[in-house]
C-alpha cells in the first residue's frame, strides 16, 4: 500500500515540475499575460519597487507610472501584504520581479492550503491532492495565468485557515485568547490585501452568524471573543484606515460602479463555466460536489449539509435574483460592483472542504484514488491552459512594455497610449471639474491633459523634461521669457489633504489647487530663461510610526499563536 501511495504522489509531483519547468520558460521569456485589470496591478507593484529601490516607504501618490501624473493609486489601494513579496524580488528585473512574485502567490497557495487541509484530515496524501486540485482549477489557476490580482491572490493563500480560524470562532464557548489573535490575523491580512474582499468576508460572515442566531447555536464567547480581536485589527490596520481616510479627506471622486451593484443571470453564471473559471464554478469544483453527493457520507450529513447551503448562498449572491438593490445605498456594501468578481471567486473553496470532510473517516481509499485522478488531471490541462492562453496576439509584460510604462516623456507615444488605455481610469482622482463621463470614462479633454502634458506659464504652454526620483518628481524647462508675478500650472494632480515640497529653482514656492485638480504656483517671478520644478510627496510622520506600531502588534500576535501550538 505504501509503494502504491509512493508512486501516485510521485506521478504527480513529475506532473508538477513539468507545469512549473513549462510556466517558467514561458512567463520568464515572455512575461505575464495583461489581462483585464493586469496592467493596473502591474503598475501598482511596479511603483512599489521604485520606492524600495531608492529605499523610501511605498508612496501614496503614483510618480512613476499611471502616466507619472501623481494619482493616489497606490495610497487609495491596500498594499503592505505585497511589499515583503516585492522586497523579496527586488534583485530581480522588473520583467522577471513580476513574474517571480506570481510564482510565489501560486506555490505559497499550493503550500499553504496542503498544510491546512492536512490538519483538517489528518491524511498528508489526500490533502496533497486537494490542495493540488485547488490550486491548479479555478480562480487560483485563473489569476496565475490570466490576469495577475495580487490583493485577492494574496487572500486567496490563506483561505483555508481564513475559513476554519472562522468556524473556530463561531464554535467557540469560552473566551480563548489565542482564537482572539489568529481571528485578528486573519482580518488584518484581509484589510492590507484588499478591502473589498473585507466587505466580502463581513457580509458571510455577518449572515453565518445570523442564521445561527435563528437557529440558536451561537454562544455568547463568540460575541465577546469577536469583540476583543476588534482593537487589535483597529492597531494592525491601522496604516490603511489612515492613509485611505487621509486622502479621501481632500474630496476624491466615486470608485466605479459605486451604487450600481451588479449580478449575473443564471444563464450566465452557468454558460462561462471551464476549468480555470473566475467568477463561476470550476469543472473541477462541480466534479467535487458531484463526487460527494455520489458517495455521500451519512455520519456527515449535518455537516455537509450547512456546507452545501453556505455554497448555495454564495452562488445566489453572485446572481441577480437577489435583491441587490436595496444595498446600492448601504455604505462600503454600495461599492460592490459586480457580485462574481467578490463572490464567485471563492466558490471553489467549499467543495474541496466537502470533498476532505466527507472522505476523511469514509472510503478514504477512493477518495485518495479519486482525487488523485483529478489533481493529475488538473496540473495535465493547467499545462495546456497556459499554452493557449498565451497564444495568437496578448499582451504581455516585456521589457519594451515596462520601457513604455516608467516612460518619462511628457508626450506619449501611441503605443503607450494603447498599452495603458487599460490600466487609465478616473480612479481615486480629485473631485474636480471635468474628469469623467457617465460611463466612468476620463473626458477626451482630460486624456489629452494626460498623454500631451505641459507646463503652463499664464496662458501659453511649454514643454519639459522630466526626471522621476521616489517621492519627488523634477520637470526642467528651456527658453521661458522673463517675468514678474505669474502663475505655473503644472500637470499634476494635487490632493488638498497631502502635503507636498514645491520648489522653483531650488527656492520653495507656495501652491494651490486649481478646479482642474492641477497644482498651481502662484505669483512667482521668473528670472532666468530656463526654470527648474522639484515636487516632492511628504510622508505623513503619523503614518510611519502607525506602520511600526501595526508592525509590532502583528509580531506580537504571530509569537502568541507559534508559542501556544509549541506547547501543544
């Protein structure tokens, strides 16, 4: 029996260099696919590495890419869970950190739900397959070879213990300290990830308890014991709340689609379904239920059940009969967008849980046989996935790719227009005059401003060179004619709340907003032919110490918890 379970779990491993050797030679030569969001999130990951390159703390304001235009991208989007994945790739090109950072996402998933499940079932081999069967199906699969989202992916490594440190909690009778810290963890690497995803935890969350509430099996210790993890998320993320509320405070437009929640039909929900579905079931996913119900273990039957309502649930979510509507003005839930981008992602999770509950102490043979079978299968149509994925005309992040993301030039070729025309959007820029259209679409006027930038003095524009440091941006201009008492218009977006260092000629200046969202100097005197403009961002101090503060606490709960199971 032993030499059988050896060799299934050595075809299988076989099966697994073969995908990540194949992986490599083509996402390292080529670079990863942009899709959809793709570039967005490679932008944003790419700001990170200039900060760190030139050994600063993350900006809020994006200096380097979204066009260079000081656009709080990365202020307004959770990131602090990607930073030690960008420092650990830091040696890399930026071509090749991306694609590393990729890889990490996708192997720590693989890891981290093995080692999950393997508590779970106490069977190491089945929960190997599992584990394998997740993360080479579905949205895990989806994200790694089709559009990188490094904020839910990151979730998505820790989703199995998000799940049972949840259900500890809501089975919990006394208050229990170390559940306090692992419950906190959990949240707090929710916020720094993603925050829609944290509205997306609450609402199942918040309806689980409810329904128990109805049913009368909830304690009171898990109201107290959800109580007291409430500082400490506060603490842990408390870096995010700042610098989201921070620059929101200076008036920034909507995120789109907020108070337009939308759903799928049916139709649709069931027409897009493939191995490496997204927003729906995964084949592999449905062939674990089918699995299930088809050897059905009757001592689980309590259990399997409340899963299949919880799966039940999460796909009616997804769908337009309900009744979404009457959430399109309830804060933070209004920002939803489209429901299978926030809950048909993680629709795969429940089978597999299904899967090792119900074979865990019932026809464990043929449940080990079977979902080896489908792990094999899964890494075997992963490999031919990633072939036709890449195929016929995608774009891809190469070398000449990024060379027209951190491009410098203040007028845009068109090949750069075409690349970012995907990752532009009037997201999180300053409520001003003149941004975007009903359809939440930058103006033409305001793509204009974008890809033709110029520096105006008075009425007549000028053009400039641009140099990008970190915080700081430096813009040098030949042949201005000599003045007194004008005012430069620069193209760069100003947030009222933040603090920037303007400097003229290496003398500090004085600016405003104007209703453009621009900084304006105001009343300087030119008294050269040539002029120099340094803009620095200014870190908040508050921030920083907030930063080491969350720090230390996540420190402090990581000990408690790895010092509890050692004594165990």
């Amino acid at each position: 029996m032993k030499k059988v379970s050896q060799i299934r779990i050595g075809t299988l491993l076989i099966a697994l260099v073969i995908f990540f050797i194949y992986s490599t030679e083509c996402q390292f030569n080529g670079g990863v696919k942009l899709f959809g969001d793709g570039i967005f999130h490679v932008q944003r990951i790419l700001e990170i590495r200039n900060s760190f390159l030139h050994l600063e703390i993350p900006n809020w304001v994006n200096f380097s890419t979204f066009f260079g235009i000081g656009q709080a991208v990365n202020g307004m989007c959770p990131d602090i869970t990607l930073w030690p994945l960008v420092l650990m790739t830091i040696f890399l090109s930026p071509q090749h950190q991306v694609v590393a950072i990729s890889f990490l996402i996708f192997f720590l998933t693989l890891v981290v739900t093995w080692l999950c499940l393997s508590g779970r079932t106490d069977n190491i081999e089945m929960s190997f397959y599992l584990a394998t069967i997740y993360t080479f199906s579905g949205y895990t699969l989806y994200q790694f070879l089709n559009e990188i989202q490094p904020g839910a992916a990151i979730i998505n490594i820790f989703v199995f213990p998000i799940f049972f440190v949840s259900k500890e909690l809501l089975d919990s009778k006394k208050i229990d300290i170390i559940l306090i810290c692992k419950f906190s963890l959990c949240v707090i690497l929710i916020g720094l990830s993603h925050l829609l995803s944290l509205i997306v935890y609450g609402l199942l969350l918040g309806s689980v308890v409810l329904f128990r509430i109805f049913q009368r099996k909830i304690s009171v210790s898990f109201f107290v014991n959800a109580f007291l993890s409430f500082p400490l998320v506060l603490v842990g993320m408390s870096p995010i709340i700042y610098r989201v509320l921070k620059i929101s405070s200076s008036g920034i437009l909507e995120p789109f689609g907020k108070g337009h929640i939308k759903a799928a039909t049916l139709p649709k929900m069931l027409d897009f379904i493939s191995w490496w579905s997204r927003e729906q079931l995964s084949i592999a996913a449905l062939a674990l239920l089918i699995i299930v119900y088809c050897f059905f273990n009757s001592n689980m039957k309590s259990k399997l059940i409340r899963l299949s309502i919880l799966e039940g649930y999460m796909f009616i979510l997804c769908l337009k009969i309900f009744p979404w509507k009457v959430f399109n003005h309830v804060p933070l839930i209004n920002n939803l967008q489209y429901t299978p981008w926030r809950f048909g992602i993680w629709l795969s999770v429940i089978p597999i849980i299904m899967f090792a509950d119900n074979f865990k102490n019932y026809q464990q043979f043929i449940g080990i046989k079977i979902s080896h079978i489908l792990a094999l299968l899964s890494v075997i149509l992963s490999i031919s996935a990633q072939s036709y994925l890449i195929s016929g005309q995608v774009l891809r992040l190469n070398n000449d790719v990024i060379a027209q993301i951190m491009d410098t030039t203040p007028i845009a070729s068109e090949q750069k227009k075409a690349i970012m025309a995907m990752g532009e959007h009037p997201d999180y820029f300053p409520k001003v005059e003149n941004v975007k259209n009903r359809k939440y679409e930058l103006l033409p006027s305001r793509l204009d401003q974008i890809w033709n930038q110029k520096i105006k003095v008075e009425n007549k524009s000028y053009d400039f060179v641009e140099k990008i440091g970190e915080q700081n941006l430096s813009f040098y201009v030949k042949n201005i004619k000599r003045k007194k008492g004008v005012n430069i218009e620069l193209p760069i977006l100003g947030y009222r709340s933040l603090d920037y260092h303007i400097a003229l000629n290496n003398k500090k200046v004085q600016y405003k907003v104007n209703k453009q969202g621009n900084m304006v100097i105001n009343n300087v005197d030119i008294k050269m032919n040539s002029m120099k403009i340094d803009i620095q961002f200014i870190m908040p101090r508050v921030y920083k110490i907030l930063l080491i503060i969350s720090f230390i606490s996540i420190l402090f709960m990581l000990i408690s918890i790895i010092r509890s199971y050692r004594r165990k």
